[in-house]
C-alpha cells in the first residue's frame, strides 16, 4: 500500500534562487548582486520561512530534483545549503527511486573550498554545475568575470577529490574577440577533463547589461573587441556538436550535452512542463495550470516570507491554447522533439487538427522533421529554432 502511494504521487522540481554575486558580469540579467554576510543570514531565514509556508500546496507531490541557482549558489556556507536541505527534507516528500533526487548546486570558481564542497556533499548536492564560459583568460576578463582558468581547474579538482561525481561545466561562445580556433581549445580542453555534462550557449546581448550598451545597438566602441559575425557563431555552433559527439557526448537538448546516463532531470523537467516550486527572490512555478513568480523586490520578499501570497505575482490561469504551445516549443527544444501520441493524449485531439498548416510548411523547407510518431527540429532547422518555435504560438 505504501508503494502504491508513493507512485500515485506527482512529481516535482525545486527551484531555490540564490542571489548573490561577487561581481555582476557584463553580459548578465539575472536577478543578482553583491551581498554581505549579514544580508545572506537574513536571506537564508526568509526562505526557509517561505519553504515551510508554501509546502502545504504540495503534499500529492513527490521531489524528483532540487536546483540551485543564481546568482552564485556556492557564496552560502555548508550549514546554510544544510539548514536549506534539512528544512526541504522536513516538509517535501523525496523521491525514494533508487539513487534518489538529482541536486544540482551552480558554483562558479574560486568560491569553493574543502570545507564547503565536503559540506554540500553532506548535505545532499550530488551535482555540480561549475560556470568556465571560457578556457581563454582574454575573453574571460572581456566577459567581466573574476576567474581566471587556472582558478576553475583549482575549483574543478577540488570538486573531484571531495567525491562529486556529477559535474557539469557552462560553456559560451560567440564571445568578443573569439574566433572559431579560440573556441575549440576550449572545447578540447574542457572535454579533457571528462566532465559529465557540458552546457554550450551562444552569448545573448541582453537589454539593461552593460554588454547592451557596449554592443546592443551599434559596433564594438573604441577598446573593446568586436563580436564574432553571425557565420562565424554558426560554424561554433556546428563544431561544438560534431567535437562533442565524437568525444562521446551526445546532445539531448538544443545547447545541452552529456555522457550516456547524465542529461540533466531537472531542465527535462522545465521542457516536459512538469510540476516545479520556485522559492526564493524572484523565482517561478508552474502548478498545473498556474503560473506564479516571487516579487524581484528583496525587502519586500523578505517581510512577507512567510505569507505567499504576498509575495507571488500570479499570472493568467494557462489556457488550453497555452498549454499547446508550451507543449510544442519547449519540447522542441529536446532533440528527441515530441510524441504525437503524447499531444493527442494531453489535448484529446491529433495534432494536425491544431497544428497541420505549421508542421507541413517547416516539414516541406526541411526544418522539421517526423519519424517513428515523433516530430522534432532538423540540423537545419535548430540553427533557426527561435523562429520556427514562435508559429507554434497561437
């Protein structure tokens, strides 16, 4: 009887946003800044505060992930990731499959010890997610980080002493002043360390950056290095999957590798629409059909924590139409595409009857693709997922 209960139950990722930083980089819009030790301590407690108020809302569901993200995550002490753990274990039922839930803490170089990553491990992070971007110490400083390559190999090889046998490591490319040569050193010199996953993003000039700025609208100005042209991003693009292939990571999802065994459970979740909880300043849920977010604003957050509904700037209800276009363009991003048995069975319609005119127009420019039920991007058709992804919306 236990069992059956068990499985009857919904699964659910947590998100836990993590706000501080060192150092805001260039490029960066994340919800983030320098914090001291004191606005972390106040922090931590109004999220254990609005961990334990909103648990409630969740007791049909079963935790399959737990995410970490920032923001810098490895800013926190050992105990303060603990007291989280502690705290999440006390009111969420965790998945009892065998290797239990994937916990994922992001880290970027330089702020990880022996003392903290033993630590995390105690407390239950089995997977770490170290942001490089670059191997290149030029392009690094051009981004505004504050690592050098020599400090993430440091961090790296610490993370492997103390166990941790889950590693991922961001990579980005497209970056000022790289050129296809330059990014596949990175790419060879990452691959050399044999991390589990590997993520590749192209850089996004975001609005409200000082990158925006700097290259939003116009050149490069006067002293900083140019963008790589828009071929030139292609051909990275296209080296970084036939490299990684070859070294034996196989890509699962539009800018996401990995060995056999090691796709990341949490953002399949994000891209299959399951269940997720997002706690802390700033983070979003999806609750069946509702959408809902945390105020950006952290002293209001941090008053109310223990009053969600203060704090949650709930969106429209999802629509049916919603929900089918959130079905389509999150799920083409996973190489894998969709399951037209999974539509009909989710809509109670095929999907040509919602779908026809969009599937046969990309399908006849070969951007699209069908084989055994499933529809997913071509090769030709990723270089351009933004835009095929957007007809889906109706």
């Amino acid at each position: 009887m236990q069992q059956t209960a068990r499985c009857s139950k919904r699964p659910l990722g947590i998100y836990l946003h993590i706000p501080f930083c060192i150092r805001k980089c260039l490029y960066c819009d994340f919800l983030s800044a320098p914090g001291d030790e004191q606005t972390k301590i106040e922090y931590v407690e109004a999220l254990l505060h609005e961990i334990r108020a909103q648990a409630p809302l969740y007791d049909g569901h079963e935790v399959k992930t737990v995410f970490f993200g920032g923001g810098t995550p490895s800013l926190l002490s050992g105990e303060q990731i603990r007291r989280i753990m502690d705290c999440l274990h006390t009111v969420f039922s965790f998945s009892a499959e065998e290797g239990g839930a994937e916990v994922t803490m992001e880290a970027n170089p330089g702020t990880l010890t022996p003392e903290k990553l033993a630590d995390y491990r105690r407390a239950g992070i089995n997977r770490l997610s170290i942001g490089l971007q670059s191997a290149s110490d030029e392009e690094l400083k051009a981004l505004g980080r504050i690592h050098t390559w020599k400090d993430f190999l440091c961090s790296y090889e610490l993370a492997r002493k103390e166990g941790f046998a889950n590693i991922n490591i961001d990579l980005m490319s497209a970056l000022p002043g790289q050129t296809p040569g330059g990014w596949m050193e990175t790419l060879e010199k990452t691959v050399r360390l044999k991390p589990e996953h590997i993520s590749a993003y192209s850089l996004i000039i975001e609005e409200g950056t000082p990158f925006y700025e700097m290259y939003g609208e116009a050149a490069a100005p006067r002293g900083c290095k140019a963008l790589p042209t828009e071929e030139e991003d292609r051909l990275m693009y296209g080296q970084t999957k036939v490299f990684l292939a070859e070294a034996g990571y196989g890509r699962y999802e539009i800018s996401n590798y990995s060995l056999p065994g090691f796709a990341c459970r949490h953002n399949i979740s994000y891209w299959e629409r399951t269940d997720y909880a997002g706690f802390g300043l700033g983070a979003a849920s999806l609750y069946g059909k509702e959408r809902f977010a945390n105020t950006a604003d952290r002293k209001k957050y941090q008053e109310n924590s223990t009053r969600p509904e203060l704090i949650r700037e709930k969106e429209p209800t999802l629509t049916t139409e919603d929900e089918m276009a959130e079905f389509m363009f999150l799920g083409l991003r996973m190489i894998r595409g969709i399951a037209k048995a999974d539509f009909s069975d989710a809509f109670g319609c095929p999907i040509e009857e919602i779908y026809g005119n969009v599937l046969e127009k990309y399908e006849a420019m070969g951007l699209l693709r069908e084989e055994n039920g499933r529809i997913f991007l071509s090769r030709e058709g990723i270089h351009v997922s933004n835009s095929v992804m957007s007809e889906f919306l109706l």
